[in-house]
C-alpha cells in the first residue's frame, strides 16, 4: 500500500507534504511526486520514481501554502518518473491511491474527445474527466 497527504493553510507546506510522506514509508511505494500552488498561483509538480528523497533536491528553493503529495505502488503502467502521480489535465491536478477498473473504456472515449495523455496510468482519467465535465463549480 501507499498514500496520500494533504496541506492548505498559513504555512508553508513543502516541508509538511515531505514529511508527511516519509511518514508514510513504510506502507512501501516505487515513486512519490508533489504538487504545490506556489505563491503566483500556479502549481508546480515534482515527482520522480524511487526515494522520497530524490523529490527533496528539486523542491528546496520552492515555497506555498497548499499541496498535495502521494507514494505510489503501481498497477497500471510501469514505476517510472512520467506514471508517478500527481498527474494534471487543465486546472485539475490530482493524486490517486487504488484502481479504476473501467478506466480502460473511459480512456478510449476521453481519448476520442481529444484528450491527450501523458502517463499509462488509470488515474490520470481522473484528471482528464474533472477537465472535461467541470462547468465552473466543483461541487
Ligand atoms: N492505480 C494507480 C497507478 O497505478 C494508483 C496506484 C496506487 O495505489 O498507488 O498509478
């Protein structure tokens, strides 16, 4: 298993989502990435297949106060830097512990939409169908 931590609030959260996933170590993982809105508002990610500590070398200069961050175990498409999570489709970037078991049916259609894919993931239709149905109001 692997896992997903969260941060929004006054502080600043590269520090907290790192820590939170090295917390999370020992469940096992093959990658781990991050996503922050930086202070202009817009997000960075960084993610990368192996240690936690190869994301640290990349996100010291960085700073925000609202992130995302997750460890991966994979099950659909290979470990590897471009399937490690977070993957983003438009505003919409988003991180994903589990399976999508029709994720196949849904790829071939958001595919024959237009969507272009960037990960062999089944996660990243998450991303592409937030990108697709949102209409101004996530809830
Ligand atoms: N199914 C997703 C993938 O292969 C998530 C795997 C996980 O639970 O970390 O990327």
């Amino acid at each position: 298993m692997c896992g997903i931590v969260g941060f929004t609030g006054k502080r600043d959260c590269i520090k907290i989502l790192i820590d939170g996933l090295k917390a999370l170590e020992y469940r096992g993982y093959d990658s781990a990435g991050i996503a922050v809105t930086l202070e202009n508002g817009k997000i960075y990610t960084v993610k990368k297949q192996g240690r936690i500590s190869n994301l640290e070398k990349e996100t010291g200069k960085l700073s925000g106060n609202c992130g995302i961050g997750h460890t991966r175990w994979a099950t659909h498409g290979s470990p590897s830097d471009r399937n490690s999570h977070p993957h983003t489709s438009g505003i919409f970037t988003v991180v994903h512990n589990g399976i999508i078991e029709n994720f196949l049916d849904l790829k071939i259609s958001l595919v024959n939409s237009g969507a272009f894919f960037t990960s062999d993931t089944d996660t990243e239709v998450i991303a592409h169908l937030l990108r697709k149905f949102y209409k101004g109001n996530f809830m």
